[in-house]
C-alpha cells in the first residue's frame, strides 16, 4: 500500500511517493526504513506501487543493465516494461503468471509504476500498458485522495508548481489513508520543450 502521484507544470515535472513500507498487518517505522519507492533511471524516475519485492528486483536488474534506456516517450517506456517482463520470467525463477482476470491473453506484473522523464509523464500498468498523461496521475491505495487534492489545489488560481503539487497530493492520501504515512520523498525534471 502506498502513493505515488507525479504532475507537470509549468515546464517540470514532480514525482512524489511516501515512505511507509507494510509487510502484511504490520507496518514498519519510516525511520526504520533505507528503502526508497522511487529509483533514478538515467534522466527519469520511476516509482512503483504493489508488491515491495520489485524494490529489490528493479536494483538488481537495473546494476546490471549494460545500457540504460532514456525513457523520454510512451514507446520507450513500453519497451522498457517489456523487457522487465522478459526477464523477470528469465532471470528472477520466483516469477509466475497471475493475470487477475483468467480470460485475459495479456500477463500481470501485478504492480503499477509511474515515470516523469524530460518527456512528460506515463504510468505503466500492471498489463504493461503505457498511458502517457498531460497533468497527473497517482498510483496506489492514496491515489484517489492524491489526484482530488492536485485538481483543487491546481484550479484554485493559487499560484503553486509542479513540486507544491506532488508534494500537496501525497500529504493528503498520508493525512486520510491508513496505508499511506513516513515523510514525503519527491523528485522533479525540466520537460523537453515542445516541438
């Protein structure tokens, strides 16, 4: 259970998530935690909601990459998740298939990620399916909470960024979802201008 929202304004992007980790019932103290839920990957990050075992497999997976992708579009993201799906079923023997919906022809990942790079900002869903969105979006138990605290902060004329907003959509899910809590954790690039 966590948040995970990111938003671009004015030329930037933020993405912020919170810190608190839960194993099961028990939730484990923030400042007991090193475990970040977002990782840089080259000019982008990328933050993950779900199953806390990706943490560890998207470190080992990402040391060991030779090149690391620049994942500025939605195709360059897809691609990146494609390639995680292929070796999460080669590399990690602990990986099975479990889409949720047994008439699917697609796989699961069973964890949702988003991603702010120079060029914007995309969520990757559990299917692998890459949306790229204008303004925001957030992942995770607080994601409802998160987006609802960014729109009215966001049409409310008062004058904020992209950073005030992530940070003020990941504080509102901590406030009101018991699955959200520990400090804010936030990162933000400059957007490519448009061409």
């Amino acid at each position: 259970m966590s948040i995970a929202i990111a938003v671009v304004h004015e030329h930037r992007a933020a993405l912020a998530t919170d810190s608190m980790i839960h194993f099961g019932g028990d939730k484990v103290p923030t400042w007991n935690l090193a475990d970040p839920k977002m990782r840089r990957v080259v000019t982008a990050w990328l933050a993950a909601t779900g199953w806390t075992l990706y943490s560890n497999i998207l470190d080992d997976w990402l040391a060991d990459r030779k090149r690391m992708p620049a994942l500025n579009s939605s195709a360059a993201v897809f691609r990146f998740f494609n390639d995680l799906w292929r070796r999460l079923h080669e590399r990690y023997s602990f990986v099975r298939d479990q889409p949720e919906d047994h008439d699917s022809p697609f796989g699961d990942l069973d964890s949702t990620f988003l991603v702010v790079s120079p060029g914007g900002l995309f969520h990757a869903a559990s299917d692998l399916s890459v949306t790229r969105f204008e303004h925001y979006f957030a992942i995770g138990s607080g994601a409802p909470l998160a987006t609802g605290a960014v729109h009215a902060l966001r049409d409310s004329g008062a004058e904020v960024d992209a950073k005030t907003l992530a940070r003020a959509g990941v504080e509102a899910a901590i406030s009101h979802d018991l699955h959200c809590g520990g400090p804010v954790n936030l990162e933000t690039v400059r957007l490519r201008a448009a061409r």
